[in-house]
C-alpha cells in the first residue's frame, strides 16, 4: 500500500450509516473525513422481517450521498459492511441489489462474530499498545457484540441480538419511561446474554472498553455532567436512569450532551448496557475512539497481503478441521491457477493476485465434505462454507466460494450464480479441469496444454492438447470429452482440440 492513499468504508448500521475515509501513512490510517447519518433501518423490520419501502428509501438515499462522495475511488480502496438489521432481513437482496449500484461499489453483509473481530481490530488499532487483556463491548441497534483480546488479537469474540434500537421498539414503543419499563427491558437483556458470563466475566480481563453508539452518547452525558471524560461507571448509569425517569419520556427528555438523534433509542441502549454491567460484573468503562468502521479500514492493508490475510489462515484451519488431502488440494491448486493464468492472458484484469488467492482457497476447500460423504461430498463442502462463522470472510464471498466447491464436479444448473459473471467462470472452469486432470492424484503432464478463453465478449473456451496426449492419458480424456457436454447446458462453450 502506497504512503497517501486514501481509504474508505462504510458501514450501514442498524442505527446510522457511516463513512470514514483515512489517509494510509507509513503503517496508519489518518482521518480525513467522517459522515454520520441517522438512518434507522432496524426500526424499518416489519413483523415478517421484511425491510419497509420506506427504510429502504432511507437507505438509498444515504448511500446515494456517500457514493458521491466516493467517485473516483478504487474497488481495493473500500469496504462496505452491512450488520444485524441486513442479516436479519428477508428481503435484503431487494436492499442490496440496489443499494450496491448507488454506492458504486459492494456491500458486505458479514456475520456477528465477523463484526464483533472488526470492532476489536477497530478498538486496539486505536489504542495504545498494551499487554492488557481487554474487553471490548459495542451496543449496536439490533445487536450487542463482545470480545476478549490482548493487543490486536481478538480471543473470543460473539455477537447477540439485543441492541438499542430494538429493545427500546419492544420495551419503550411510545418513548415512554417508568421503573417497570427499565426493570422488564434489564430483565430481557441479561436473559438474552446471560451465555456471556463464563466468557467474558470479570477476571477474564483487565480493561474495560465500550465501543460506537450508545455507549459513547453515555459517555458524552457523563462527561458533560463532570464525569471523567469517556468514563462511565455504575454510579454514572444510575444517575442516568433517574434522569430518564424524571423526564417520563423521551420527547421530554432535555439532558446535556445528548444527540437529538439519540433520544429515541437511549431507553433501549441504556437498559441493556445496565445488562452488561451487572451481568460481568463491571465498575467501570472507557469509551473507545476506535469503531467496526475503523477495523474495515485496517483489514482493507491485511488482505493487501497473502501473508496477513486473516482468511488464508481460516481456509487452512477449515481444509486441517476436515482433514482433507493436503497434497491433493495443492496438486489441484497449481494446476488450476496455472490454467488461470492461460485463460486469462491479454484480458483487462491480469495480474489480480487477490483473484488467483481465491481459485487457490476453493482448490484447499474442495474436498471439506468427503468426511461427511463420499458421493456428495462437493454438496457437504458447499453448506459448510454457507454456514460456517469463518473469520475474515463476509458471507457473499463465502457463498462465492461455496458455489466453486459445489460446481467443481457434476452438473453446472445446480449452481446459483450469475453465468454472465466471466471472473467467476473462469475460475470454475480452471478448478473443475484441474480436478480432472488431477484425478489419479498424482501431478499431471501439462506439457502442451494450453487453456485459450477468446476475446472479453466472447464465450468459448478451448482447451488444446499436443499431439497423443489423449492417447497417452485415455481416462483424462474422457473426462475432458464429458466436460465439453457439461458446458453445451451453460450459455458457454468448451471446445477440446488434440484429443
């Protein structure tokens, strides 16, 4: 990464959406610009968790304003991360679809225990160094996320659906407040946490940080009331409840540093942070200037890198927890990127290392299901990649890899991804030949083949054998012969010629 280059992301919050845009110097990111807005998505879920017109609209509208802002920028230059609310939703392909062509770049929808990590990576970049072990808790709209860690390495790390927003719909529909209220909301909360105390009671850290929304519009109250400033405590939250009691409501609310924003939701964050106090048994929390923005920022540097990409270590934890064949699965990873390598020769997008990391990642991942089943074990593999909380990845691109793992034998109808998608056939491609060619398990003879995929418009394929391979490897070449008739059901074509 080049001294100067500005970076940015953007993350779409059950409660706001953000834009943090950093300048990258010598090792650190330095803010250049930051926008907030209240956008309130996660009051926008319908009883069927469907997302309204209107919130939608709403987010529309933000990310239109943000993509303004963020012409000229390059894809490497920015991650987009979408949490609870768009994990949530049923319909948030109908959000997405949209949404990524206004923004002009795509949006992540990533897991909890993905963003409680992002939050951490956030938290500690922002800190000094230190060999204290810290807490780190963020109180979202819809979901609360801890995590254990000591210096930049996060521990444990869960997320829980119990946020701000949402609790403040269910338990202060009418911004409403009374003692009952409070008490019932406590109650709910520590109900939905109560798992958290083993992990991350006190004793199991040393230093408390509160990270993003309602835990800074605390601090911010507490400080101006002539608390330390960024300190909350238990003695601060109990004036706090008092001061939201007297004032019956939050319409009436009238209270020093406090958001207009924030007033709508401050009953809910507030009840559940009472929750997470009493629950781990804390005294007292720092509010962090570091946020899950932040921590996309810096994992954009990482996966610059093969070597600090946290995903390249998670597929090799994934490929060692299914005991695959290790020698097999690099077998088929050189063949098939050297066959990528041919097939995209002259093409615009050459050289796109990330591109070859992740053909390499399926060609580890292909063969996770054949502990579960000898037959269907590309099926197995598949789920287990939809379904697996894998760090560093954003649930698009593991159904991405997924869809490789799946199609990389068998019929291709069964895949559910976009054939107009010429990166991601190329990479299909170049997996399913490197299976065939690899399947005595062995190091196949390349000598004379050579993969040609045509022009950028066009749709064939050819594959060119020299003269008496086929001969020389009968059973490769009828499974080449059977490939050719798998295509003839895809709008592409895959011609053979030497055979």
């Amino acid at each position: 990464m080049q001294n100067g280059t500005l970076l940015a992301a953007v993350d779409l919050g059950s409660n706001s959406f953000r834009l943090e845009i950093g300048r990258f110097e010598h090792g650190r990111i330095h803010r250049t610009e930051y926008l907030k807005e209240t956008v309130r998505q996660g009051s926008g879920l319908d009883a069927d968790r469907n997302l309204t017109a209107e919130a939608m609209q709403r987010g529309w509208d933000c990310l239109a304003r943000f993509g303004e802002r963020l012409a000229g920028f390059k894809r490497a230059q920015i991650r987009a991360v979408a949490t609870q609310t768009l994990r949530e939703a049923r319909n948030r392909e109908e959000f997405l679809k949209p949404a990524c062509k206004i923004l002009g770049f795509p949006i992540d929808v990533i897991s909890g225990r993905e963003e409680a990590r992002l939050i951490y990576q956030g938290v500690a970049r922002l800190l000094p160094q230190s060999d204290q072990r810290r807490l780190v808790v963020d109180i979202g709209g819809r979901s609360t996320e801890m995590v254990v860690g000591k210096g930049l390495e996060a521990h444990a790390m869960e997320s829980y659906r119990v946020g701000s927003v949402a609790w403040s719909m269910k338990y202060f529909p009418d911004g409403q407040f009374s003692a009952r209220a409070f008490e019932t909301a406590e109650i709910a909360a520590k109900a939905v946490l109560d798992e958290a105390v083993q992990t991350y009671r006190a004793g199991a850290w040393e230093v408390a940080y509160g990270s993003s929304g309602t835990i800074g519009a605390v601090s911010d109250v507490l400080t101006a009331a002539g608390a330390p400033v960024g300190l909350v405590t238990r003695e601060g939250l109990d004036w706090l409840l008092d001061r939201l009691l007297k004032a019956q409501s939050a319409d009436r609310l009238k209270i020093d540093g406090m958001k207009d924003d924030r007033r709508a939701v401050i009953g809910g964050g507030v009840s559940v942070l009472r929750a997470v106090f009493d629950l781990l048994g804390i005294e007292r929390m720092q509010a962090a200037q570091g946020a899950l923005r932040h921590g996309a920022l810096y994992d954009l540097l990482a996966r610059e890198q093969e070597c600090t990409d946290l995903r390249s270590t998670a597929v090799q934890r994934l490929a060692s927890k299914f005991n695959t064949d290790a020698l097999q699965a690099q077998r088929v990873s050189k063949v098939a990127r050297h066959l990528l390598l041919m097939a995209r020769a002259g093409l615009s997008e050459t050289g796109s290392g990330r591109f070859h990391r992740k053909l390499q990642w399926a060609a580890q991942l292909h063969e996770i299901g054949s502990q579960i089943s000898h037959s269907d074990y590309h099926k197995h593999g598949a789920y287990i990649l939809d379904n697996a909380d894998t760090p560093g990845f954003a649930q698009p691109e593991l159904h991405r890899l997924s869809q490789l793992v799946l199609g990389h034998r068998g019929k291709l109808r069964k895949l559910e991804v976009d054939f107009e998608d010429r990166g991601f056939v190329q990479q299909l491609l170049c997996l399913r030949l490197a299976v065939i060619l690899c399947h005595a398990r062995r190091d196949p003879d390349l000598k004379g083949l050579q993969l040609e995929s045509g022009t950028e418009s066009g749709r064939i394929f050819v594959l060119n054998c020299r003269l008496g391979w086929g001969e020389a490897f009968p059973q490769s070449a009828h499974l080449l012969r059977e490939e050719v008739v798998a295509w003839q059901k895809t709008p592409w074509t895959l011609n053979v010629c030497g055979l």
